[in-house]
C-alpha cells in the first residue's frame, strides 16, 4: 500500500512531461520551384481568403509564417532559400487547424 501513492505520483509526472514536450519533426516537407518570398504570398494569400490572421516573419534566407492560436500550438510554416527554389517545412499542430499542408502543397 505505501508504494501506491509513489506509483500514482511517478504516473502523473510522465503524463504530464509527455504533454509538456511538443515534436519538433515538421509535419510534412516540400520542395518548391518558388523563392521563399512567392511562396509566403501564395501561403499568406490563401490563409487570408480562408479568415486567417497569419503573422509573417523573414531573414535574408528564410520566411515563417506563423498562425497563432490561443488553445494550442502555434501552426508553422517556414521556407529556406535553396539552390534552384526553396525547402518548405510545415508544422500543423492544432488539431481542428486548417490543412496546412494542402494549403502549402497548392502554393509549391
């Protein structure tokens, strides 16, 4: 009986720890024959017409596009500048968000 207590208490802090710790592995990857600039207007563009509220961001080398939400994780979608286009990486973690990934993958 005593070690039941301890047991219930180490099971909660793991619960809680996993919830705590978000992924940091993108959601999907893409390529695309666009500079990060077009392609974050394409994305910001389309996110507009859908009654989002995106928040841009940018470097010489990058764009993310940022959709904050009050309830979970903020949505993400960053693109790098490569060598003939850019790397798009997109991290959907709300669970009722907007398909970010069909909206990134129209925009490619």
């Amino acid at each position: 009986m005593r070690f039941l207590p301890l047991a219930a208490a180490s099971f909660t802090i793991t619960l809680l720890a996993g919830c705590a710790s978000a992924p940091n592995q993108p959601t999907k990857e893409l390529v695309t024959a666009k500079s990060p600039e077009a392609f974050s207007t394409c994305v910001m563009q389309k996110l507009q017409e859908n009654q989002q509220s995106p928040n841009v961001t940018h470097t010489s080398q990058s764009y993310r596009v940022v959709l904050s939400s009050p309830v979970a994780a903020d949505n993400v979608i960053e693109t790098f500048k490569g060598d003939t286009g850019g790397k798009v990486y997109i991290y959907q973690r709300g669970l009722f968000s907007e398909d970010l990934v069909r909206l990134a993958s129209q925009c490619a």
